[in-house]
C-alpha cells in the first residue's frame, strides 16, 4: 500500500500487508483486507506502521467503516465480520448471501453485493443485524456498492448495468446501462462515476434523471474508483496506472504509472491510498508449450469447432467481441474485443453498430479494416461449420442467400462498414437476443483483402489479430504457433499477451502415449478423455486440473411413445436412477463430473440449483435415489409390465452404463432390454423417427455460447420436438416453455436480470415435466508437466494454451 498526494506524488514509504484487496478509511486509519490469510490491517496514516492485523472470516473482499466499527464482506464464507476498533478484534459475524465481494456504509445500513446469488443484504450498524430477508434482487453478478445522493447505487459486472436501491423500501430500480463489466462506484453531490472494467471506460451518470452524460476512457482494467475534492480517481488493474479524471470535463487529466497491479483506492485527507499487488514474474515469460493430442487444430479460422482447434485458434485470432479469457465462470462475460466496447441494439434488437479499436494490426502488418469483417463473416459463410448451423448467422440480411448460393455470397445489405470511421453496422431480419454471444465465437475472425473463399490448408496462413501466429503445419504431425510480432494488447480481458514463445501441437493418437510423454517431460499439457489412467490424479495430485464446464449429460425419454407419454413413468426414473453410479461408470476424473437434476449447467445465465428428485430435497442438489418413490409412481401410472427398449454403444463405459439402466428399468417393473450398437449407428439411428425409439443412452448437451436458448432451442421446445430430424430425442413440447423462453429472450435486452428469472422458471418447469433424466454436468481435465503452471480452463474457449507458463 502507499498513498499519493493530489498531485499524483508518492508520498513515505509503502506498508507491506500481504495480498491486499479493499480498503476503508475511519476512526483516524487506514484498514486494508489481506484476501489470500483473511486478515484485516490497520494503518497509521500519518506513520505508515501497521497498528494491528486482525483474524476475519475467508477470503475477506472489501471493507466499510461507520464510527468505531469495522465491516469486513469475506467472499471465501458468505459472512460480514464485525470488528471493533476499540480492541482491535470481530466481535460478530453476520451471514449474509453468497460471495459477498463488495459492501458500503451509509444511508441508514451496512450494504453488502452479493455476487454469488445476485442480492444486496443491509445490515443495521446499530443492532448487527439483517433487515432483509433473503436480500434485494438487483442484477446479474453485483461487483461494486456505494451509498449517497440519497440512495444506494449497485454495479451489476454481468449485465453492464447500475441499479439505484431506495433506502426508504429497500427497492432496486430499472437498470441503467453503462460499459461493460462495471465494478467499482463512487457517488459525489452531482455525479455517480462506474469503473467499467472490461471496456476501459468510466461512465458518469446523473443521480437524478439516471442518464449516463459521460464516458471517459481510461487504462486497461479499470477497477476501483473514488473521488476527492479536485478529482475522480480510477485504478487500472492491467496496465498499473492511476487516473485522476477531471470532474466537470470527465477527462483523463493525469495518468500516474505504478509499476505494479492497483487492487484498491480510499480517500485519507486530501491523499489517496493504493493496494497493489504484483504482475506475473518476468520469468514465467518464454520457452515452448508442448500440447499432445489425437488430433490436431486446423490452419483456418473457419474451421476452430473442435476441443483443439476452438482454443489454439483463440490466440491467434479475434472477433469484434469475445467471452473474458478467464477461467470458470467469469469465462462466461461478454467483453469488447476487436471492438471499442458492446453496443446497445437498436430499431428493437434488429441493429448492431460496432467502432473498432484504431491501430489493430495483423500478423503481416497490415491494418484491421471495417471492411475486414463483413469479409471474415461471408468466409464463415461459405467455408466454414457455420454454413451448416444457420441459426447462427441467418439472421443477418443476406446470410440465408449466401449459404443457398456461396459463389454469389454478398452480405452489403446485412453488414454496413466504414472504413473511414471503422464502424461496422449488422442489420437483421428480426430480433436476436443472442447476436453478441454468436459473434463471440473464436471462428468468426476478419479477413483481410485478397483472403481467399475456401479453407487454407497451407502456408500462408490467414493472418491474425492475437498474440500467436501459426508458423508451421506439419501435416498428421504437428502445427506450430509462434508470436505475432505486430500484436500489442489492447484488453488483457479480451486478449492477454501469452506467456510462453511459442505453442508446438503435436499428434499423439492414444491417451496412454500422452500420458507418457507428460510424465517424461516430452510435452507440457494433455486433455484427458474418459479413458485416461485414473491414477493420475493420486500420483500427480498438483497436476491434474479440472474445469468448468458447460455440459449436461442425459437419458432421453421419449414423451410421444408408451410408457413415458406418462409424466409419472418419467418422473419414476428420475427418481430410481442412482446418479453417482453412472459418472463413476464414466470414469470422469474425480471432480470433473458433478450430478444433477436439471438441464441448465451450473454457473449458467439462468441456472438456479432444483432436485426435487432426491433423499434430502431442499437444497437444490441431488444426494441419492429413491426407489421407493419411484416404484410408487410407476405403479400410479399403470404402465408396470410394459416393454422398454434402450438404445446405447456397444461399446464401454456406454455399454455398462446402458446395461445398468435396464436393470434399473426391470427393478421398476418394465420389461427392459439393451439395444447396443456401433457408434456410427448410434449417431445414425437416433435421428430415425421410423424406428421409434423409446430410450436414449449415452448422449449430451453442450452450450457453443453462454445462453439458456442453447438448450432450449433444439432439445425442449415443440418447434423442435415437430422437425423430423431433431436433437430433442424426447420429443418434448409445453406451449407454457415456449412462452416462458419468448418471454426470456425478450427480456435479455431490456433487463437481463429479469431474463434469467423467466430462464430460471422454464427449467424448473421442465425439470418437472422430466422429459429427459438428467445424469451429470461434465466439465474438462488437463495433466500438465513439472514445467507448467497457471493452468485455466475458459468454458467456452477450452484450456487457455497462451496462459500457462512453461520453465
């Protein structure tokens, strides 16, 4: 920590306190939150001595300050630790909601951002106690609070969002839109000023109409924020520089660079004091990041649709806005990429305007042009997976014409572009709540002139955006990237410059050779599949890594055939089926494979945990079977006798797991049998509506882009249900869904917090209904050497190649 004067001056020497993350300013201290040992410390101001380092809860946040008591929000725990400044130690803790990570004081309370449940909690400073009950619903992930100008202001990351809470009724108001990924909030008598973080812009907005009347572009990753008497500070957590904007211009007046990452700001007097932390060591930088296996990524952007390619593309190429290259589920953040920021639709959700960031360079030197993407986008088109999936880009003008007839692909009419200013304008033909996600996609890359219509399968390569470049295409052998010599990071949230030199993917067919080449130093990183050595983790504990992912693993019950047209015959099975044994059947690495009850994956826009078939309901997670139940309602549907047939692999672990299921059936009181075959015929056969099948075993569902219409477009709604060929195996239709998912998707560009609530219903709904049984929400695994470290998983993007480090 070190404090600066009103000039932007170090002022006396810094006070080491650890991991620091927020600060408060009271009872003539400073008090900093150590997040990494869960510690509080108090400051002298006027010394720089640590006066006492206080015990808090976990992974404490933030802190807040009302007369002689200290508040502390500890994420790691859902509770606000009470600590008196009179005895230098908690007196209380208080529950409050999931991963609090933000909490103010003022206005009559203790308010505290809830980011894990999407609450705001207010505690009474005087009794410690909660005032509401189950929270104040405000947008999706709360990151920043402050109090003043007569209200409570909440910046809400996941949605762009700021919502004003009237103390008086302890109600949120309609949001209002700012940049993208807000965090920190700071009110002054005329003006509410947001740190956006993922745009690098500070929106002001005018506390009595709520209109944003300025936006001021700053450093990379803006933050934390406060204002003093003759400024507006802002803390840049990627590039280590502090702003003092000018109040009445809203300009950058002073950018102060720190040499390390700013974590937090507070007022002292008429200084500011910073927490910092430091940036990766330079060490970590170079060498080559070997990844091994059973196949490899293509050499055009148009191609990136597999586990290997979708992330070795990822660093090499850039669409105008990207999901955060974050691991888990901040990985699911919609961030401005090749664009200055995400814009807001107009003419009722039917035009996108983007302005592209200026100087963007690609790998031969040449500069990124507006023209550049209407260009990538009709390669999509033509060559691309996307010339298959039309939903994804047939709502723009034009597209359904380019895929009938690729050789005449014009898209002028559906993307508008200026070179002159770099703006790019998509007009659809209707609504498209889930335009941005779609364009988040790694494949959807700029083209620069002279690109040809058809996949390059040989040097030279398309030309790229990102920090990478393919260097080398050894054909059946390896690809090489190498550094792009003319990338400069621009957003370290859309695209951070990688750590090592160069990332060499080398094609090693079996599972077991990848392991052995992990282990013997040969290679740095292999994917682990399900028939992976499941000694691994006991042996390599530290080198196993799982994550997120966004995949849901079912049984499908066809709802138009005996005996599950019957709701209680479906419901019957939910209940019977012993979840666990099956993901164990799996092999899944211990971890990577969670049981669950619903469609909807964890972490995901509108998932809100629901089991209701279980021992032990309540809690919204699954703890065991209850065949007792199940046999009950089997035998209230009159259906006990009648014949099921299961279709599943012929091949393990799909055949064991098939085979438990009959058994499971049989012990129900139908007369099951196994119908196994190949996998090319399972993928055959299951689309065959002649051969009515009854049960389906051994399939999934994963989200391409982190929105809920992903699952319920083609698996549960009756559009689906009555196409000939259809992924919706269940043939499940509710008109109530339907209406549930238009009203949801209407809602996402309006208020998207209301979005998820409708997404949340329709799953519930549908969990009821239990068209389909579902088994596990699976995520990914990876085994990396000695050498690596900093290994992530985005859960769209896959492992993040260019973030791990190799010594």
């Amino acid at each position: 920590m070190g404090l600066i004067d009103p000039s932007g001056n170090r002022v006396g020497d810094p006070v080491s306190v650890g991991n620091p993350a927020g600060l408060a300013y009271g009872d003539g201290s400073v008090w900093a939150v150590d997040s990494a040992d869960g510690t509080l410390w108090r400051i002298d101001p006027a010394t720089h001595a640590v006066v006492a380092q206080i015990p808090v809860g976990a992974a404490p946040a933030a802190v807040a300050i009302t007369g002689p008591d200290v508040w502390v929000a500890n994420s790691g725990d859902g509770t606000v630790s009470r600590v008196s400044a009179a005895v230098n130690r908690a007196v209380a803790t208080i529950p409050v909601g999931s991963f609090p990570v933000a909490i103010a004081a003022g206005n009559g309370g203790v308010w505290v951002a809830n980011e894990g449940d999407d609450t705001v909690d207010r505690i009474d400073p005087a009794t410690g106690s909660l005032t509401t009950n189950g929270g104040i619903q405000v947008g999706g992930r709360p990151d920043g609070i402050a109090a003043g100008a007569g209200a409570v202001w909440v910046a809400n990351g996941e949605d762009g969002t700021v919502q004003r809470i009237d103390p008086a009724t302890d109600q949120a108001d309609g949001p209002v839109y700012v940049g993208s990924g807000p965090e920190g909030i700071a009110v002054t008598p005329g003006a509410v000023w947001v740190a956006n973080s993922l745009d690098l812009t500070v929106s002001k907005i005018d506390p009595a109409t709520g209109a944003v009347t300025a936006t001021t572009g700053v450093g990379d990753g803006p933050s934390s924020i406060v204002a003093t008497r003759d400024g507006v500070w802002v803390s840049d957590e990627f590039d280590a520089t502090l702003d003092r904007i000018d109040p009445k211009s809203a300009r950058v007046v002073r950018a102060l660079h720190l040499g390390s990452s700013p974590q937090g700001l507070v007022v002292a007097g008429s200084g500011v004091w910073v927490a910092a932390r430091p940036f990766a060591a330079a060490s970590h930088r170079g060498g080559t990041l070997t990844v091994v296996s059973d196949s490899l990524p293509g050499t055009d952007p148009t191609q990136a649709y597999d586990q290997v390619s979708t992330p070795a593309f990822a660093t090499a190429y850039d669409s105008l806005v990207a999901l955060r290259r974050s691991g888990g589920a901040a990985g699911l953040t919609l961030v401005p990429d090749l664009a200055a920021k995400l814009p807001r639709p107009a003419d009722g959700g039917m035009t996108y305007t983007f302005t592209l960031r200026r100087g963007i360079r690609y790998s031969n030197g040449l500069v990124v042009r507006a023209s550049d993407i209407r260009r990538g986008i009709q390669r999509q088109l033509i060559v691309g997976p996307a010339a298959a999936i039309p939903d994804y880009w047939g709502g723009i003008l034009g597209a359904h014409a380019c895929q009938q007839h690729p050789k005449h692909c014009d898209l002028s009419t559906g993307i508008l572009t200026d070179d002159a200013t770099g703006t790019v304008t998509f007009r659809l033909a209707q609504a498209d709540p889930d335009f941005l996600c779609k364009l988040a996609l790694s494949v959807v890359a700029p083209a620069p002139p002279g690109a040809p219509d058809r996949a390059i399968s040989r040097a030279p390569f398309l030309p790229g955006t990102g920090p990478y470049m393919i260097s080398q295409d050894r054909p059946k052998a390896s690809v090489t990237f190498v550094r792009n010599p003319y990338f400069r990071q621009w957003s370290y949230a859309a695209q951070p410059a990688g750590y090592p030199s160069a990332i060499r993917y080398e094609l090693v067919t079996s599972q077991r050779s990848q392991e052995s080449a992990v282990i013997a130093g040969r290679a740095d990183l292999a994917l682990l599949l399900s028939s992976y050595d499941q000694s691994l983790a006991v042996r390599y504990p530290a080198r196993v890594h799982v994550g997120l992912g966004l995949q849901t693993g079912y049984v499908s019950l066809n709802t138009r055939l005996p005996p599950f047209a019957n709701l209680k015959a479906r419901q019957a099975v939910n209940y019977a089926i012993d979840r666990a044994r099956i993901i164990q059947l799996g092999d899944a690495p211990p971890g990577e494979s969670i049981a669950t009850c619903q469609m909807l994956p964890p972490d995901f826009p509108g998932h809100q945990g629901y089991c209701p078939y279980t021992t032990d309901a309540g809690d919204g997670a699954w703890h065991g079977p209850d065949m007792a139940k199940a046999r009950r309602l089997v035998r209230e549907s009159g259906t006990m006798n009648m014949p099921v047939t299961v279709w599943s692999y012929n091949f393990d672990p799909g055949k064991e797991a098939g085979s438990y299921l009959v058994r499971l059936l049989r012990a129900l009181g139908y007369r099951a049998s196994l119908h196994a075959v190949s996998n090319d015929r399972f993928w055959t056969d299951v689309y065959n509506p002649r051969l009515k099948i009854q049960v389906i075993f051994g399939a999934g569902w994963g989200a391409d882009f982190p929105s809920p219409s992903t699952f319920f477009g083609p698996l549960l709604s009756c559009q689906s249900a009555d196409e000939a060929v259809t992924n919706n195996w269940a043939r499940f239709c509710d008109p109530q869904v339907d209406a549930l998912v238009s009203q949801a998707q209407a809602a996402q560009l309006t208020d998207p917090a209301a979005a998820r609530r409708l997404w949340a219903l329709a799953d519930h709904i549908v969990t009821d209904q239990a068209p389909y049984v579902p088994i596990d929400n699976g995520g990914t695994a990876g085994f990396v050497s000695s050498r690596a470290g900093n290994y992530q998983t985005s859960p769209i993007y896959g492992p993040l190649f260019d973030q791990i480090w190799v010594r």
